[in-house]
C-alpha cells in the first residue's frame, strides 16, 4: 500500500493539482450551502471542466467538491435552519437551536469538525478496504456480476419504500434506455426507429445530467413566488469557535467513532447515500445518549452524529466504486462518467492496474477534507453573499450551462438533444411519483449488465449457471430478500412471518456463503446458520402472539 | 374501473413495452452464434410489462381520485414555468445551427430570466446584464481557455 501511495503523491501533490482542489472544495462547500441546489450537481456543473485535465486532476477536483459539498450542507442547517443537501437534513434538528441559543460559532464548529473526523476515518478505511473488496471482486465472473447489477437495481427499488412497484419500474425503464442506438456486442443499431442520429444512444452523462439537474431545477421554479425566492434564509457572518468544538467533538469519539461506521457502512449500500446515512446516525446518537432529552433542543451529540456520517458515507460508496467498478449512487455514477471520460475503466482489476489514480483518488480524498476545515471560514461569508441571489437567476444560467458542458463531453450535438429529452423525461417522472435513483442507476448499469450477460452466453447457454455459481446465487436471494424488505418494514411487529425475516435471510444466505472457496467463509456460513437458530429459538420462546399486538 | 394518474401511467407503460416488445423483433439476426440484440431487451421488457399490470390493479385499489379535465388543466397551469423553459430550451437548440452557442446562449439566458423573473424594464437591464456576463464568460472560458470547438451558428460563421 505504502508503495502506491508514494507512487501517486507526487501525481497529486502539485500547485496545480492543489489550486484546483481549493477551488473545488470552495464550489462544493458554497454548492452544499445552497438549499435545493444538490452535491450532484455541483460535481456535474465542475465536470466538463475536467476534461482537459489529467484524470488525476479531474478526479482529485470532483472528489473536492463532493467533500465540499457534504459538509456545506451545514452552514445553512445550521445558520437558517434550511438543510443545504437532503445529507444535513438531520443537523438542523440540533444545529439550529443550539445557533439559535447564541452558540452558532460553536455549532458550525461541531459540525465542521465531526465532517472532517467522519471524512477522515472513512478516508483511511476506504484505503484498507477497497482493496481487500477488489481481491474479492476478482473473484466474480460475469455470470456474478450480472447478479450483482440486478441486485443493485433491486435494492434502489425497494429503498423507494411504499413506491416499490414504480421503483422496479423505474429501474427497468433505465436499463431500456441504455439499449437503445446500438448494442453492446456488436454495434448493430438497435431500436432507432429509422432516425441515423439516434444510432449513437443516449451517452449516460447527459442522460443523468437531464434526469436529475434539468428536471430538477425546473421543479423549483414552478411558480412565479417560488422564483424569486432568494437562494439562502436570513444567514449571517458568525465566528466559527474552532477550539472550543474541537474540544467537544473530541469528548464524544465513541459517537463519531459509530457515526463514521455508519455511514461507511450506508455508503457500501447500493443506492443508500448520505441522505440515509444522516438520519440513521442521528437516531442511534439519540438512542443510546445519556442526554437524550436534550435532543431537538440544540444537543451537541445531535449535531456530531449527522455531520461524521454524511462525510463518512462518500468513503463507503467509493470502496464500491472503485473495488467493484459499479456506482451505488448519483455521486458515484457521476464519478464513474468522469473515469470513462478519461478512458479510465473501473472494474476489480483497476486498483491493481491503475495504481497512480486509484491511490491519488484515496489521498485527494483525504487531502480534500483538510482542506474543508481550512475554507469553511472563508466560503461561510461567500455563502452568506450567495443566499441573497434569486431562485430563477441561477436556474437560467445553469440550463445553458448544462447544454454547454454536455456538447463539450465530446463534441456531439446530439447530447444536448438527449439532455433536453431526459430533462422533460425527468420532470414527469418526478410529477408522477416515480423515484428518479433507479431511473438513473438503470441507464448506467444497463450496458454493464448486458455486456456480463453477453460474455455468459458466450461461454454457457445453461440458464443453471445463475444459481451454481455461489457469488451470483448469494446476489441473486439478496435481491429476492431485498424485494421482501419494503414490506418487512412496513407488517414489522404486526405481522407474525416478520419476526422471522432476519433469521430467514441469515439461514437462507449462508447456503451460498458456504459453498464458496476457502475454509473461512464455509465457517461464517455454519456461525450464520447457528446464529439464525438461535434468533429463530428466541423469536419461538416469545410466542406466536406479535409483540405489538398483545 | 377508476381512471386516475396511475392508471394512465401504467396504460403508457404496458403499450410501450408492447410497442417495443414488437420492434425487437425487427432487430437483426445475430452473427457467430452470439447473444442475439433481441434477449436483454426483452428481458427488461417482460418484467416492465408485467410491473404495469401490476401498476393498473394498485390504482385500482389505491385511494387515487379520478382525473378530471380541469385538474389537469390545473396542474398544467400551475407548471407554466418549467414548460416555457421546456419550449425556450428546444428552440435554443432548434436554432444552434443558426444561432450558434454564442448568440442562441444570450437570447436563450436573457429570455428564460425574463419569462422567470419579469418584464420590467429595471429587471430586463439586469437580465441583459446576467446574459452577457454569463454566456460570453462561459463561452470565452470553454471556447478558448479549454479549446472546445463550439458550433458558431450560420451568423456567426467566419469561413
């Protein structure tokens, strides 16, 4: 490891390379701080400027911003009240007050420390881990990719909840997006209809880009009220108390410590982001607090929890990315876009292959969260400026510069057709309830998926195969538990099969953990089996009756 | 049988599975004994057929009130906004070959800002001000500082 990271430092560590994470982190803190205005698109808005860059550069500026842009989500939750990013939702329910007491230096302090210790910690678990993941990722075959890709779209659908249906839906409207210009074994156009320029398909930047910044911004200028509604609340410059936060975060590691596994932990979910991530780690913050009444009220544990576990979930869905080559979410996809841009291709092979640019994406990562101590100061008097801008202002100026940075993706007129196609594709989707995640998640793993199954073809006709292999079969019953789980969530303690769901899903998936090679992983197997005994045992002792029933 | 939103979306769903379902057939035949263009779209389309059946029994059971003419016309009314920037945006790029990036970008910004924010001759100044400052940056930084050929548009073009 220490090889490689020498091996890419010297990569990373130039003026250049220094100046253009600043400026990054500075975009996505400002970005982060803008109510409506998502890390997503910050990172799409820097990306065709990294074209022309190294793709140590490009990646090393868009890992910037996105750090940026999760920990700029605090200052306005915390200065106004209004979460910057659905991933500092939960920092406002103790942010706020506390600020509103008159410590906002101290809780802009927490919160800017807590990011950088969940930044931090997940940045040094993406380096040991990561490539640990890709030893195992070497391990799949097509056949167990294609399984992993169906169960990623399943799991983004069932994460839409009581939308589950429309999710799946979603998800396999994106998956025909991408068949359609030409396919992926030959290049035989396919489902052009006639029209020559369809033949090329939707590049999937432009796709995401339509689906998810266009839609979205149109969304929010829906009437004229909500237009000229400036970007920010009434947020005002305030001194960031460093030391005496620094302090307090510092006496509750135990808290940091369990956030920061949490959201690594949400971040390797497929689908599962930060805006999971924050909330789960606010509850069990006040879930196992001595002070748990203090909670909602401006308690210090309440703003440490979301703010290291929103930071601490972009290392989770960077260790997939890059183990595995597969995004788990918006960001990654994004991410993912920017590799292939720079003829990089992500896949378990890459950290071995490309050891200058996974290493400096793994010190960038780390890098970046220094620098967002350091600029969050300096950007809160940008913010503060930002805020008093007009809704509509923004939104006309980065419509044309959408189009601008998708025609310059490769120079395709096309691009910007497709970005106005999925824009409106977008809007309506978003108006008829449908989840935008699996829409997108389908578009980019469409051609993934159907290249893996291509290669089993070629290499077998036997459909059995999907369930010999223990990989795919393990993927596969995921996937089955996974359509399950919306509604386990839903009958949980009112429905008798629900308290058997764990011990099922245990029992079930330690048949193909069993079968796979090596003499550890058939013991995990017999302890999951052994475990799930046990739960069953104690499920039985409690009765048949439901526990919220009696 | 209730005719509500969900209804009309699984009912587009299942003909465009249906419509595209029949185009796969239309699709050629594949070389070397190798999977045919045809299999991963129907594997996607079988299931998203089958999720829009599913789709039209929920609305069936489902609390969803019944469309009516004028809630449409409604919700029509109350997304005026992102449907004239829809429009502004398709003739931005209906006329590039025309206009190109540089011009087509100013109308294009000057006119969304104006439709958005309002007609006042106060607001109109600040929105020129904005579209020039924006576009011709952007077009200066991409066009020459990242050597992205632009398209220039008929009126513009200089050969």
């Amino acid at each position: 490891m220490f090889e490689n990271i020498a091996l890419a430092a010297p990569e990373l560590f130039t003026l250049n390379t220094m100046l253009l994470m600043v400026v990054g982190t500075v975009a996505g803190l400002l970005a982060g701080a803008i109510p409506g205005f998502t890390i997503a698109m910050a990172v799409v808005l820097v990306l065709p400027f990294t074209f022309s860059m190294s793709p140590v550069q490009g990646l090393a500026t868009m890992i910037a911003v996105y750090v940026g842009g999760l920990s700029g989500g605090l200052m306005s939750g915390i200065l106004t009240g209004i979460p910057g990013t659905p991933s500092s939702v939960a920092t406002t329910f103790d942010g706020y007050p506390l600020a509103r007491s008159g410590k906002a230096g101290l809780a802009l302090g927490i919160g800017v420390w807590s990011s950088f210790f969940g930044g931090v910690i997940a940045a040094v678990i993406l380096m040991l881990v990561a490539p640990q993941l890709a030893r195992i990722g070497l391990e799949f075959q097509p056949v167990d990719y294609f399984s992993l890709v169906i169960f990623a779209l399943t799991v983004t659908a069932s994460l839409s909840g009581d939308q589950m249906v429309k999710g799946l839906m979603s998800g396999l409207l994106g998956l025909l997006v991408a068949t359609v210009g030409s396919d992926v074994v030959f290049g035989q156009p396919r489902f052009n209809f006639g029209v020559d320029v369809a033949e090329q398909g939707f590049a999937f930047l432009p796709v995401l880009v339509g689906i998810f910044a266009f839609g979205r911004l149109l969304g929010d200028v829906k009437t004229k009220e909500k237009a000229h509604q400036p970007l920010g609340g009434e947020a005002q410059v305030v001194h960031i108390d460093y030391l005496q936060a620094a302090r307090e975060v510092l006496r509750r590691w135990g808290n940091v410590l369990r956030s920061a596994g949490i959201g690594v932990f949400v971040g390797i979910l497929p689908a599962a982001g930060s805006t999971i991530s924050n909330i789960l780690a606010y509850d069990q913050a006040k879930k196992t607090s001595k002070e748990h009444e203090q909670f909602g009220k401006g308690a210090i544990d309440g703003i440490i929890a979301p703010e290291t576990a929103n930071n601490a979930t972009a290392g989770g869905a960077l260790i997939v990315m890059m183990a595995l080559g597969l995004p788990g979410d918006i960001m990654t996809a994004i991410m993912l876009g920017a590799l292939l841009v720079h003829d990089v291709i992500p896949s378990p092979s890459f950290i071995s292959d490309e050891p200058k640019i996974a290493y400096s994406i793994f010190l960038a990562f780390f890098v970046a969260n220094f620098m967002m101590l350091g600029l969050q100061s300096f950007t809160l008097r940008g913010f503060v400026l930002i805020t008093k801008v007009k809704l509509y202002m923004l939104t006309g100026v980065i419509l044309f510069y959408t189009a601008l940075g998708m025609f310059a993706l490769n120079n395709v007129f096309w691009d910007m057709w497709t970005l106005f196609i999925f824009g409106v594709v977008g809007f309506f989707m978003r108006a008829l309830g449908f989840p935008i995640v699996p829409l997108v998640l389908g578009v980019v793993l469409g051609r993934i998926a159907e290249a893996r199954l291509s290669q089993v073809y070629a290499r077998s006709d036997d459909i059995a195969v999907f369930l010999s292999r223990p990989w795919s079969l393990f993927f596969l019953l995921l996937a089955c538990f996974s359509l399950v789980f919306p509604t386990y969530q839903k009958q949980r303690g009112k429905a008798a099969w629900t308290r058997y769901y764990p011990t099922a899903l245990l029992i079930v998936m330690a048949y193909p953990v069993f079968l796979m090679p090596g003499s550890v992983r058939p013991v995990v197997a017999v302890l999951m089996v052994l475990a799930g005994l046990v739960m069953a045992g104690y499920q039985f002792k409690r009765g048949s009756v439901p526990q919220q029933s009696k | 049988m209730t005719v509500n939103r969900d209804f009309f979306v699984a009912v587009f769903f299942f003909v465009l599975s249906a419509v595209m379902f029949v185009a796969s057939y239309w699709l050629p035949e594949p070389m070397f004994g190798q999977l045919p263009s045809w299999t991963w779209p129907r594997v996607i389309l079988v299931p998203l057929g089958f999720l829009s059946l599913i789709l039209v029994m929920q609305s069936q059971r489902g609390g969803q009130e019944r469309v009516e003419l004028s809630e449409l016309g409604r919700w029509f009314k109350e997304n005026v906004n992102p449907f004239i920037c829809f429009g502004l945006f398709f003739g931005f790029l209906y006329l590039m070959p025309v206009l190109g990036m540089l011009l087509g970008g100013l109308i294009y910004v000057f006119l969304t800002l104006s439709v958005l924010g309002g007609w006042k001759p106060r607001q109109l100044v600040l929105h020129a001000g904005i579209s020039v400052f924006f576009v011709f940056g952007m077009w200066a930084v991409f066009s020459l500082a990242l050597g992205v050929v632009l398209p220039e548009g008929t009126i513009l073009r200089v050969y």
